[in-house]
C-alpha cells in the first residue's frame, strides 16, 4: 500500500504545539502509523474517513482524502471539549466538504516545528 501523505491544517498546528511535549512525542509515534494505513489507526467518528487518535485525555482528529492518498490533521481536544471540537468538524465537513480543510494554509506534517 502506498503511503499517505500527512499534512496539517494551521489550526492544528497550533492547537499542537500547545500540548504538553510529552503528548506531542506520543502522538508523533501513531502519526507515522497512521502514514502507513489511516484506516487501521484510530476511532472511526461517524464515518470511516474521519478519525480520532487518543492520549491520555488528549485527542488529535484526522480526515482521510482516500483519492489524494493525503490525511490532514484538523485539531485537538482535551477529555472535556472533546464533544464541541467534533461537532464543529463534523459540521464544516457537512456544509463545505473535507477538501475545504485544503482551502486554508497546510503544512506537511512536522514543517516549520518550532
């Protein structure tokens, strides 16, 4: 199987970087996962194209673009906002599409890290 491309919205970007290093570094380790086979990492949220991954009360949620064969990182949540941050994905994902995650700035998964 090809690899998928992993990219990041800037909102995701910065939600990222304010995780605890920790976090960041576990997360990191399932992020090369899910370059190999998005389909087989993480909770499925209402549709096998969207996707959570989980640690430690912190959650990181991903959209599979099957045909672009890209997965694009769209935000994080904590245990506690977890239902709004999901919500408002699901919602954009409704009105406007997946792709339209791609209308904004992305960056290719760990460019310009600080």
């Amino acid at each position: 199987m090809k690899k998928f491309l992993i990219v990041e919205t800037a909102d995701f970007k910065k939600e990222f970087s304010k995780l605890p290093k920790e976090m960041r570094a576990r997360f990191r380790k399932q992020f090369k996962r899910v370059e190999e086979n998005p389909f087989a990492v993480g909770k499925t949220l209402g549709s096998r194209f969207f996707r959570e991954l989980k640690n430690c009360g912190y959650r990181a949620y991903f959209v599979i673009l099957e045909a672009k064969v890209m997965v694009l990182f769209v935000g994080t949540s904590g245990k506690k906002d977890q239902q709004d941050k999901i919500r408002g994905i699901r919602e954009r994902i409704k009105r406007f599409g997946a792709a339209s995650y791609l209308l904004g700035k992305i960056y290719k998964f760990g460019e310009n890290d600080d």
